[in-house]
C-alpha cells in the first residue's frame, strides 16, 4: 500500500484563488445537458418532445442541478438530429409549440432551474428558406452571399474549390447541381459549390455578410425575449473562414478535433497568432469580434444571461480567448473530457485550467460526457482511455462495464469537487453506458453513412433514457416506442429502480449534489494537498484541498493508481464513489474518489 510521505513540501500549492465578488451563478452551476429527442416523449411517437421535458423537470429539481441546457429544438428536418435549423424561431412540430416551449421555461423557472438553449450560428439546414433563395437567385446574387458558394476548380470547374473535409467524412463542398436528393426546381444547374464544414444539408453561413449578423442578433434577442437565460453556441470556433479559403491537408473530425494537423509540406495558416498547420476553417480572430457584440446583446436585456462557447480548440490558452471578460461566460473544457485516465496527465490539465481562466477572470468548467462522445460510463472502460473512438458498435474491442463505471463515478466525484461550473449529460446520473450493439439500420448519425460506417457514429450515447423499470420503452414513452432501441438491461438503470437505494449511482450524484451545494465548493479557492508529496506530485494520486471562509475544507481526492492509500490523518470521509477499505475505512481503493473534511 502507499503510504503518505512525511518528507512534503511544507507550502501547499495553489491552483486557484476565488475572488471576491466573482460569485454569479453561471461561475458555479451545475448544467444538466437535456438531449431532447432522448428525454421523455409525451406523445408517444418515440420521439421525446418538450411536454415530456416539462413533466420530469422535477427529477432534475430533486437531484440538485442548477440549469438544465437543451440541444435544439428548432423546426429542422433533422438530418443532424435538429443542429440542421431550418427556422430559429419556432419550434419543430415532432417537439412541440413555441406555446410548449414557453410552458417548458416557465415549469423550469418554478423549479428554480435557469434554461439555457442551443444557438446553431455556423450553418443552417439546406431547408432554410434563406438557402433556398440563394439556389434559386443564382450566382453572385445577395442572396447567395448570405452562404460560402463558390466556381469550382478544374478546367470545367469539375473539382471542389479547396481540399477540405467535412468532419462527418468526405468533402466539405457539395455541388448544387450534383447534389442527389435535389427538390427538383429549387436546385440551379449553375453548378457553384457551397461549403458545409458538416453533412451536406448543412450549409455554412457566410460571416462576412452584415445580414447574417444582424439575424442571428435578432434570434438572441428572440429567446432573450422567450425568458432564456443563455446560449451555447454550437461550432463557436468556425464562424469565420480565413480569407481565400487556403487549402489545408489536417484532418479535423467528430469527436476528435483536430487530430491529424497537415503534414510540414502542405500549407496551413499563415496568418499572425496562429501557429503553423492551423486550420484556415477554425479558431479565428473574427470570431471574437462577434461574441463581443453579442455580448453587448445580452447586457441590453434585464436578468444575467450567459454566453457557453461549444469550441473544440486547443492548447487551453487558445480557448481562453472566448471567454474574456468582454466575450463569452463560459467553454466547455473538451481538454479535461479527452484526457486519459491518468493522475498526471488529468493534473496538468486541472492546473492549466485554472491557470488560463483565471488569467481572464472566466470561472473553469469541467465536463465528461455530451451527446457527441462516448459516454463517460464505457469510454473509461476501454483498454485505452481518453477522446474514445467516435461510437462503438458490435465487431468494435467492447468496454469493461464494472470497471467504467467505477471510474465514472470516481472522475465525476473528483469533477463535482472541484471550483467552477460542471456539466452533467442525461443518464450519467443513473450511470448509463454508451449502447454499444446498435444494430446498424438503426443509426443515423450522419457520420456512420459519410464514413461508409468506418465511423459507427454518436447514437449510442443518444437512446433514449429509462424512468421505470417495468413500463414500455422504460417509461420514455407511454406507448413504448423509442426512436432508438434501448439495450433490456436498462431496466436496471431506471429512475424508479435506483431511487431510494442505498449505493445506487442515482442516490450517490443525489448526494454529491446537495453536499456541493451545501459547502458551495463551486466557488471554492482549491489547492493541491501537500500530504501526498511525490505521490500526488508525480504519481497516481489526485489530492485538491477546496476552501472558503466560514466552512470546512474539503479534500477531494482520486485514487488512479493500482494500489490502495491511505487516507492522510485528520481528515474525515464525508462521501466516496464506491466502497472504502481497510478496517478503518480510511483506505482508498484503486480507481476511487473520496471527499474529506477536517
Ligand atoms: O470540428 C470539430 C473539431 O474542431 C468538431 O469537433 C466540432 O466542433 C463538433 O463536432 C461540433 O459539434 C456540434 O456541431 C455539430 C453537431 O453535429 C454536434 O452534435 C454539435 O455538438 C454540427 O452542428
């Protein structure tokens, strides 16, 4: 077993310092991610809708989160599960009514639950009548401009205008007269090629254009008006393209991010601040410019709302950038969600967080799953942890469930300790897997067809949820349709079996939530617990030492390593992710978390 060194640094090391007066309620939230076709289906046509979110809000209530953030709900015809908006203002009729929609805020806001919205700004749908005109009005016409469109390259204009790949797979142009599904008379035969940095149906909007600005300004002010109370901003980083859309050989895909940068040869970006291989579609200086101004769009209406930048952009100084005080509130921290299962590399990334948000005054969040990755349940049950593949399916190497799960429960208690805003996706409370048999024709994630199913896609974090044990479709839907096949060992997972008993994942965020809430550990100072010394400086151990006046520090400490340790003395357990030891109790398994007090 190890053992705690005597020989410590006598100086305990700080990560983060909480200032005064920094205390809003987005610099200390919990946000519980609502998938909204995956939640509750009122209906009973398989698909979840925003009556059935009203109806279990209180779930979410009783469990202690502070907001809930929805995926979108906007009319759209779903070829990317609703990130393809065809109209911003209102909502699809699978989900609902406007009329629902205002229901669903005002039954959240009862509950004490702020609701913040999903805002898609770098492409729409292709149904949008905004891309229908630009087929229609032709080339160099204003309304074409409001998209990228662009002459081909090749003699005959034959070939796309530049090497991109969509992060779906395949080319990021489409042909407008080459595009299959075509509706007929609404696709010129002009043959211009539009750019979609996603699936073909969704074109990017041209940022350079004063009228897409001024109409996403006016959707804020739409649901600013509805009585949201934020925005995440999905592909925060990619509304501005770098001027003449140089070509650039990386690979930026799914799940991944950037994860093949071009090889030295082929050309990247050259523009200043960025370094060498940068992509020319992502994370450009333009893009603060507008958070800037929505910003202002916020401050101009009653109430805090906020600004959650979706940005898959690294190093961690990088993404910083979106949340100055002038921009954005809050990123979500993909760099912590893709870290292996490792106490070093999971400590360099806790302190680099803390060190690049507090350099701009931008509280840190932390978040291990959404609807894009691998459940945290199963990714951290593979033999190789970190960014996990994009899905699973039958013939993949599959996840050890025990082992996930113990992990799960110990990262989110380690999570859930630390300073700062965190992110909860449906079913991590209940300790749900990723489904990882989904039969193939049951996929439709774009990525499984653009990829020629080399990719299986992110549905098997999307089926939908289970409230009761024994009902149909485990009370998803009251009729028992579900638009994903839910796997029957679900019932297991249910609301209803795991509330009320002892140890259940259910009854364990429950309490984790309401002692966080207790001690207000969200706005916490927090430092690394000296005790430890090389343990937890080089080795496997992960020691946080939360503070603030007027209440008892908390320990919050992980166990990655594959031997027992001791707890240090002086400190009394308050809650762990799973059994203690030793014939004190005071003795941390491998792969466990543990909160202290003293
Ligand atoms: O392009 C990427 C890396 O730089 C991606 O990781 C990308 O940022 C991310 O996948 C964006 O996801 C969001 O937008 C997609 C949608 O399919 C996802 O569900 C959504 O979360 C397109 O709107």
């Amino acid at each position: 077993m190890n053992s705690v060194s005597t020989a410590t640094s006598p100086r305990q090391q700080t990560l983060h310092v909480h200032r005064p007066g920094q205390d809003q309620w987005w610099r200390h939230a919990v946000i519980y991610q609502i998938y909204p076709r995956s939640f509750a289906d009122a209906r009973g046509d398989g698909v979840g809708d925003l009556r059935g979110i009203a109806s279990r809000l209180d779930h979410l209530a009783a469990l202690g989160v502070d907001a809930v953030w929805l995926s979108p709900f906007y009319r759209s015809p779903q070829r990317d599960a609703g990130y393809d908006v065809s109209d911003y203002r209102d909502v699809d009729p699978r989900f609902g009514t406007l009329e629902d929609a205002d229901a669903m805020i005002a039954r959240a806001h009862e509950l004490d639950l702020k609701v913040i919205v999903d805002l898609v700004p770098n492409h729409t749908s292709d149904q949008h009548v905004w891309f229908q005109q630009a087929l229609a009005a032709g080339p160099g016409s204003p309304e074409r401009s409001r998209y990228i469109f662009r002459e081909g390259s090749g003699e005959l204009g034959e070939d796309p205008p530049n090497n991109w790949q969509s992060s779906f797979g395949g080319s990021a142009w489409t042909r407008v007269k080459a595009r299959p599904d075509a509706p007929g008379s609404a696709w010129a035969e002009d043959g211009q090629w539009y750019l979609h940095l996603f699936d073909s149906s969704q074109p990017d909007l041209n940022w350079e254009n004063p009228e897409v600005r001024a109409e996403l300004e006016s959707v804020l002010q739409f649901w600013l008006d509805r009585g949201v109370d934020g925005f995440r901003i999905d592909v925060a980083h990619g509304l501005v393209k770098e001027p003449g859309l140089p070509d650039w050989s990386g690979s930026v895909s799914m799940v991944t991010g950037v994860d093949e940068p071009p090889p030295e040869e082929t050309q990247g970006s050259t523009l200043p601040g960025t370094l060498p291989g940068h992509p020319p579609m992502y994370d450009q200086e333009g893009v603060h410019e507008i958070y800037r101004s929505w910003r202002r769009v916020l401050e101009n209406h009653p109430g805090e709302q906020i600004l959650v930048a979706e940005a898959w952009v690294e190093p961690l100084e990088r993404l910083a950038r979106y949340v100055r005080s002038d921009e954005m509130n809050q990123a979500f921290n993909f760099s912590f969600l893709v870290t292996p299962w490792s106490a070093p590399r999971l400590r360099t990334v806790i302190a680099e967080s803390y060190e690049v948000n507090d350099e701009v005054g931008a509280p840190t969040t932390w978040v291990l799953s959404n609807h894009d990755v691998v459940r945290h349940a199963s990714r951290l049950g593979l033999a190789e942890t970190g960014k996990g593949p994009n899905g699973i399916g039958i013939g993949d190497p599959q996840p050890d469930a025990e082992l996930g799960l113990r992990r799960a429960r110990a990262a989110s208690l380690l999570m859930l300790g630390l300073p700062g805003s965190a992110y909860i996706y449906q079913g991590e409370e209940l300790g749900l897997p990723e489904h990882t048999a989904l039969p193939d024709d049951a996929r439709e994630d774009p990525t499984f067809a653009r990829t020629d199913g080399a990719e299986k896609g992110r549905d098997g974090c999307r089926v939908p949820i289970p409230w009761e044990a024994d009902a149909p479709a485990f009370g998803f839907s009251p009729t028992g349709e579900s638009w994903l096949p839910q796997p029957e060992e679900w019932s297991a997972y249910a609301v209803d079996a795991q509330t009320g008993v002892q140890g259940s994942t259910l009854e364990f965020y429950r309490t984790v939530l309401r002692l966080r809430r207790e001690l207000v550990l969200g706005l916490g100072s927090s430092q690394w617990e000296p005790t430890f010394g090389d343990l937890a400086s080089d080795g496997d151990v992960i020691a946080v030492v939360n503070t603030a006046e007027g209440r008892e520090d908390v320990l919050v400490l992980a166990n990655l390593g594959s031997e027992p340790v001791q707890l240090p003395d002086g400190w009394q357990v308050k809650l762990s992710s799973g059994p203690m030891s030793g014939d004190d109790g005071r003795t941390v398994p491998t792969d466990t978390a543990v909160w202290a007090t003293r």
